[in-house]
C-alpha cells in the first residue's frame, strides 16, 4: 500500500469516527442520564481520531486530507437521522451536498 | 422554516467557525514541526515540549466546550454543515492576508459551500422531542 493511499484511508476512518463522536455528544445533552459517561466516550474517540488525523497528515497534503474529511458531513447527516431521529429535510440533504461539492472544489486547488 | 433563531446559537455558530479556521493553520504548522523521521514516542516528546501543540490543546477544549452549547441549542445535522462556513473564511484569510491567487474553480467551491449553508440555514435548527419521537 502506498503512503497516499495510506494516509487517504486513515483520513476516511477519521471522518467516520468524528460521526460516530459528535453523535455521543449530542446524545450527552440530549438526556440528563449517564451525561458523562455519553461525553466520556464521545472525547475518547475524538481524541483517537486527533491522533489518527496528525499521523495522516504527514502522508497527504492537508488539502486533500480537507476534501476527504468533509465526508464526516454526510456520515453526520446519516447518523443524525438513524440514530437521534433528527428531522432531516430534503433541503438539508440539498445543502449538506452543495457543502461536500464546495468543498471538493475549494481543496482541490489548494 | 426557521423561525426565532437564538442569539447565543448565533454566536456559538460564529466562535465554533472562528476556532476551527484559528485551528487548521496552527495544526498543520505544528505537525510540520515535528521530526520527520521520528518514533511516535519521539513525536510524543516533541509534542509535550511544543508550545504550539499546547496552544492547540487549548483550543481545542475552548472548541469542545463551545461545541456542546451549540448542540443544546440544535440539532447536529443542522449544526455540524454550518461549521464549513470555516472553509470560506480560510478562503477570504489566503486572498486578502496572504495574497493568494483567487481562481474561478476556488471561487466556485466557495459559492457552492455559501449555497449549501444558505439551504441548510432553511431549515428548523432543532428537531423538537415530539418530531424526534415520531
């Protein structure tokens, strides 16, 4: 596997755990029981993805590195929907895909 | 429709955008500054010892903190997209501070984020417990 590609896949496991962490989060103020305990695992697994995206960045340039994290947009949305039942509208899906092509587009020449 | 948009959202919204564009140039600065062939407990060390890793530390916990107020006050699909209003302001900080050339595919992406964030901005900030339930 080559470094690029290395450091394209540790970038894509980062966007996944940061959906899987801000949705912890957003339970830890949703309900009152178990508070720390939702922020507690919530902070771990952002810390392991801070680490994860350090060590990323010395594989590819941040720009892409920028690109490939805003897929956490789309994990979010998803996970929002499924598992805090948030009213996800067609016009957040609209506004959440003109972000992830805007993005791509910014990144892509920088 | 959005109606009754909070004052303390919007400024939640405004300092987790500010932070997170203050947070991209020192990360990248900092990992630029670690040594290039070293052992993760090296990095560790260097890290410790790095006052812009501890700056960025520090941050971070403003950041988190900042974070969990916004999400009492709305909903995380509607929160986290809004957030990418950072690549605009990394945009307008390369163009006009250092000088950077602005092309039309930059321009463009910039449209499309502004484009997105206005559709999202449409939208309830927050699903109330009722809508969540049914």
């Amino acid at each position: 596997m080559g470094q690029t590609t290395f450091g394209v896949l540790l970038v894509v496991v980062c966007a996944l755990l940061e959906g899987v962490a801000q949705v912890l989060l957003k339970k830890s103020v949703l309900r009152a029981v178990r508070r720390y305990l939702w922020i507690s695992f919530g902070v771990l697994i952002l810390l392991i993805q801070k680490l994860i995206y350090s060590e990323a960045l010395l594989f590819i340039d941040v720009g892409a590195a920028y690109v490939i994290s805003s897929l956490n947009m789309i994990a979010i949305t998803f996970m929002s929907r499924c598992l805090l039942r948030e009213k996800v509208t067609r016009m957040r899906w609209i506004g959440v895909c003109l972000i992830f092509i805007g993005v791509g587009l910014v990144a892509a020449r920088a | 429709m959005r109606k009754n948009f909070p004052t303390r959202l919007a400024a939640g919204l405004l300092v987790a955008i500010l932070l997170d564009t203050v947070l991209q140039i020192v990360w990248k600065s900092a990992v630029l500054s670690l040594p290039s062939d070293g052992s993760p407990w090296l990095n560790l060390q260097a890290i410790l010892h790095n006052p812009r890793f501890l700056f960025l530390i520090l941050l971070m916990a403003w950041q988190f903190f900042n974070w969990l107020m916004v999400l009492g006050d709305a909903d995380l699909s509607y929160a986290q997209p809004l957030t990418s209003l950072s690549y605009v302001s990394v945009f307008c900080l390369s163009v006009f501070y250092f000088k950077e050339a602005a092309d039309l595919i930059r321009i463009a992406g910039i449209l499309f984020v502004l484009a997105g964030v206005w559709f999202i901005s449409q939208t309830d900030h927050i699903t109330h417990s009722k809508e969540r339930e049914a």
